[in-house]
C-alpha cells in the first residue's frame, strides 16, 4: 500500500444489507446517500442501511487499507461486499443473529480504524449532517 501524492479526502462508508445480517459493503463516496440509492438500483433488492460512516482525508487509500483489512471476508474478489463473519471461522447461528453480528462488525470498525492509525490516514466520525450536507452541496 503506498501512499497517494495528491490525496483526495472524501467519506468511507459502511452499509449493511437489510435482509442478510451478515452482509456489509464498504466504499468511498463523494455523497454516501446517492451512493446507496444508487446500489439499492443496481444491485440490492432493499436500501442498505448506513451502519457508519467516516470523513477521511484520502479516501482512496482509506479505502485500500479497509479491503485489505477485510481481505479474508469479502464474498467475491471483484466486488466490495463482504461478510462479516465468514465461513468457516463462524456458525450458522453467529452468521445470522442481527445481535452477535452487530457485535462482530463493531470489532470489525474498530479494526478498520487501527489499520488507519498505522498509515496516518486522518479520519473522524462523520455525522449525519455532515452527509446531508455534502450530499445537498452535490445535488
């Protein structure tokens, strides 16, 4: 992973399908509400629900860094979807509980953010009105 030399700061996003527990998809966004209207048209069958969302100041290289964390859950190698507690390291009771993987993914934030910490990536909470905003600056 390398640094970029014009790093573009932007929003990392984290959403959670509705109908798997299990299912997350993290990306970068200029605007993360037209990025989940824009999956729930093209690829899901429910809006996902925003489970977090971060302002980063690379968003490319944040984002690198949170798939290569994510590396050993993501369901396929082209997409940037992953589940939260993979096969076979989990049962199908923990795969499914909303509760237990709620738990997991809570870790699995935690551990996206240490991985930042170690490649000095700037980053904070954002709020939903930071996302308002930026998504009513876009429109």
């Amino acid at each position: 992973m390398r640094k970029n030399p014009d790093p573009q700061p932007g929003f990392i996003y984290i959403f959670r399908d509705h109908l798997n527990n299990n299912l997350i998809k993290v990306g970068f966004s200029k605007d993360p509400l037209a990025r989940r209207k824009q999956l729930h048209t093209t690829g899901t069958a429910l809006p996902m629900t925003i489970y977090h969302v971060w302002h980063v100041s690379d968003k490319y290289l944040a984002e690198e860094a949170a798939h290569e964390i994510l590396n050993g859950h993501r369901v396929n190698g082209r997409r940037e979807f992953f589940e939260i507690a993979p096969l076979p390291h989990f049962s199908s009771f923990e795969r499914t509980d909303y509760d237990i993987t709620s738990d997991f993914l809570y870790t699995l934030r935690g551990l996206i953010e240490e991985g930042w910490n170690f490649l000095a990536i700037t980053y904070h909470d954002a709020s939903p009105e930071d996302v308002y905003e930026a998504h009513q600056q876009l429109r």
